[in-house]
C-alpha cells in the first residue's frame, strides 16, 4: 500500500509505480549506490558545519544513508512503504539512527526551517507543473535561510520529452512503456529558474544520466 488515496494533487501518483520498483531485487539494482555528486555537495557542506539534512523521495535510502554516514543528522521522505521498509532495514543493518516517514513530497511533515541541506534527486518532476511548485513551496518552507538545495529536473533534451499522452502542458505519460507509465513534467532552463523562485541557483547543468540522451538538469541552489 502507498500513501496519495486523500485527494492529492491528481498527478503526483508516481509513487504507487516505484512502489513496485521497489519490492524487486531487480527494481532496486540500480539504485544503491550514492550519486558522486550528492557525495561531493553533502562532503562540502558538513566540512561547513551543515547538520540536519533531509533527502525527499528518499527510494530505497542510499543517499539518506550516505549522507548519515557523513554525520547528519537524517531525515527521509517517501510515497512508497516497500522504498521506506527496505530503506529503513538497511540503515538499522549499518547502525544509522534516520527518521524516515512515508508521505508525500507536495505536504511535507517538518517545521519552517529545520533543515541546512534539501536533498531530491530524480523526484519533482514526478507530476505536471502544479505538482512541482507545490513541491518547490514546502521544500522552501523546510529549508533555513542561505541553506542549500540539491536536485535534479527532467530536461527537454530528455529522449522521451513529447513522447507518449500530454495530460499537462510539458507533462507526459509513457503508456506502455514499463516505469514510465507515470506523468513527467519536463523544463526548459528558463522554466527553471523560474520555477527556482526564492532560491539562488549556485549551479545548473545538462547531463545525461546512466542512458545516451537521458538528459536531466542538476542543479545546487541556496534558499534566499
Ligand atoms: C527515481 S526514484 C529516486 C529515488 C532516490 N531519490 C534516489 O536517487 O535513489 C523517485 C522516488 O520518488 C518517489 N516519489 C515520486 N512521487 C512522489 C510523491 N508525490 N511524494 C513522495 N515521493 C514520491 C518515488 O516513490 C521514488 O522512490
């Protein structure tokens, strides 16, 4: 069972997908071993007295567990329990005390300004625009002043941007192709900086993620 039966924003339904990615060996083997760049960004910013951290669409924890074995204190958010329960098992496995909670990215559970660094990597592009900017406002709300956020948002560039049914302006569904059965919502670098209103972007780039042409930006901003 996942959470996003309350009325939620209609198309942030991504979750009950990778809710089955995550009940399979095979649906989790490529996502256990921390991003370099999350390692890289999260390593600079405890060497700067960054402490409480969360990692939002956590999946199946590596980077909630990376970033406590960096000595943060670790909060993780998913929509999907299977992505929470494995998570969970692996960071009692490896000794890390991290607060995980199932819930949805669009209403966040923690206070104004609880955290020095914002961690969502491959998440809130899981729906249309209206999805995003929800997602964008409470991750404004729970990031202090001047601390940092880390993504990554689905490029235009992306090898499946129009491919599949728009339900939503730059927002498509891949029917019948397995994982992507899911709406994506796809920007341009002008939309997202726009859509990065009330942050600073420090850094933003095109890259292509594990497949050619798979383009994402990635992006570190500070909260202003
Ligand atoms: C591509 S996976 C990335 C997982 C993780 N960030 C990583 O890099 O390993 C996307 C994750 O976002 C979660 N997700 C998608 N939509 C969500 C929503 N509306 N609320 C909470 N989690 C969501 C999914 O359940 C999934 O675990």
């Amino acid at each position: 069972m996942t959470t996003g039966d309350r009325g939620d924003l209609a198309t942030a339904t991504a979750h009950r997908a990778w809710d089955q990615c995550w009940g399979t060996e095979e649906g989790r083997s490529d996502w256990l071993v921390p991003e370099s760049e999350v390692v890289s960004v999260a390593s600079g910013l405890r060497a700067k007295g960054a402490r409480r951290a969360v990692d939002l669409g956590c999946g199946v924890g590596r980077h909630a567990l990376c970033l406590a074995s960096l000595g943060f204190t670790v909060a993780a958010l998913d929509g999907s329990e299977a992505g929470i329960a494995f998570a969970r098992n692996a960071a009692v496995k490896a000794g890390h005390a991290i607060d995980f909670q199932t819930g949805l990215m669009t209403d966040l559970p923690y206070a104004d300004q609880s955290f020095d660094y914002v961690l969502a990597w491959n998440v809130i592009y899981h729906g249309d625009r209206e999805v995003v900017q929800r997602c964008l406002a409470e991750i404004h709300r729970v990031l202090r002043r001047r601390g940092t956020f880390q993504g990554t948002f689905l490029s235009q560039r992306n090898q499946h941007y129009g491919q599949g049914r728009e339900i939503a302006p730059h927002t498509f569904i891949l029917e019948g192709v397995s994982d992507k059965g899911h709406p994506h919502f796809y920007c341009h670098a002008a939309e997202l900086v726009k859509l990065l209103k009330g942050f600073e972007p420090v850094s933003l780039i095109d890259r292509e993620q594990l497949q050619p042409v798979s383009y994402h930006w990635h992006f570190v901003a500070e909260r202003l």
